[in-house]
C-alpha cells in the first residue's frame, strides 16, 4: 500500500471479525517495532504476545473492562524495560522511554493498516492488574495493549486537525509564515 494511504487508512478498530490471523501476519506487526530511532541506541520496548482466551479475557477486565479487546485472536502488550536506559541518561529516560514505545506502536499500527487488519491502541489499563495477569516484573512499564484482529466492517475516519491548526512559524502562537528578511 502506498505509503500515504496507509497513513490516511489508519484508525482505531474495534469492531472485529472471528477470522483467524496469521501468525505470519503477527510476525509482521511485531517486527514492525524493532525499526524505531532509540536514544542512545537502547531498545527499550518488549512485547507481550498473548493468544489464550483466558488471559485475553482477563486482559480486557484489566483494561478498564473494554470487551472488545478480547475478542482479537492477539493481543500485543507493549511493554518497557527501561534499566538501562536510565544508567545512561537518569530521569530523562523516564521521558525517552514513552517517547519509543509511542514510536513502537505508531509503527505496529501503520503495518496493521497497510496488512488490512485492524487494532487499536489501548492505553486506559490497570498497569498492576495487567502484570499480575502476564507475570510482568514490577519494574517494567505497560505501555499499552494492541488487540490484533480482522475489521468486521469499515470504521468512520476520525476528523484530524488542520495543518494549519498544528503548526506556528518562528515563534509559539505564530501562525502565518513571514517572508524572510532581506540580507542587505
Ligand atoms: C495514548 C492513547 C491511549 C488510548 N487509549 C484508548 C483506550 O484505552 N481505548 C480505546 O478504545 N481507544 C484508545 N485510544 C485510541 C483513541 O481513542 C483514538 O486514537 C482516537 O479516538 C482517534 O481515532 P483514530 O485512532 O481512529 O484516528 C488511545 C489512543 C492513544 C494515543
């Protein structure tokens, strides 16, 4: 798929078909998350692949109770280990490390879409109730739960802000592009 397509094509599904996916497909997505920028080089993400109905069940209760994530054959738990991380840069790791696991799960879901699957990132947890669940050590982050599914249908896209609305030029709050000055 053209890359803008996917771009455009991409949105939160939550709705999904009982068809089977691919564990090639799973790969895919998965494999997805290793070609991110990391500060330092220091990968930081891990990810929870879980198939078992039951703990997807539980997965979906630990999720603020948010059903439909059980429905999907997978559910990726993406996860952080930041202990290295923060041997180098301390607290600013903190930071980095929410900033790759946004990175790894923008690109899962650009290959979900350009897969023409469906998923959608789930960030509303119960942290500790999803470690109990999965035997994730204390120290490690839950970042977010990513069902992996077939769309039952086709979602509405969601109305994005205006270019315009986003950026400023040269200084916070200014909206419109000054030509430059001359140099002479
Ligand atoms: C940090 C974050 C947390 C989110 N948590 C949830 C969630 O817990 N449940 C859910 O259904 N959607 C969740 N979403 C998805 C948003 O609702 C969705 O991205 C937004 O409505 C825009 O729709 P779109 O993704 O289709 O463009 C989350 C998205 C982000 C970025």
């Amino acid at each position: 798929m053209d890359f803008k397509k996917v771009l455009k094509e991409r949105r939160s599904i939550r709705r999904y078909s009982s068809k089977k996916v691919s564990v090639s497909d799973l790969t895919a997505v998965c494999e997805a998350a290793r070609f991110i920028p990391v500060a330092g080089n220091i990968y930081t993400v891990r990810l929870v692949i879980v198939s078992d109905e039951k703990k997807k069940e539980q997965l979906a209760e630990a999720a603020l109770s948010q059903d439909f994530i059980a429905k999907a054959p997978f559910v990726i738990v993406v996860c952080s280990d930041l202990k290295q991380l923060r041997r180098s840069y301390g607290t600013r790791a903190e930071i980095y490390g929410k900033q790759q696991a946004g990175a790894a799960i923008e690109n899962m879901l650009l290959k979900v879409t350009e897969l023409g699957l469906a998923s959608c990132w789930v960030g509303a947890t119960d942290d500790n109730a999803v470690k109990r669940v999965l035997k994730i050590p204390e120290d490690i982050q839950i970042e977010a739960l990513l069902p992996l599914a077939n769309p039952l249908g086709k979602e509405e896209a969601k109305k994005k802000p205006d270019l315009s609305f986003i950026t400023y030029f040269e200084k916070w709050g200014q909206r419109t592009a000054k030509p430059a000055k001359k140099p002479y």
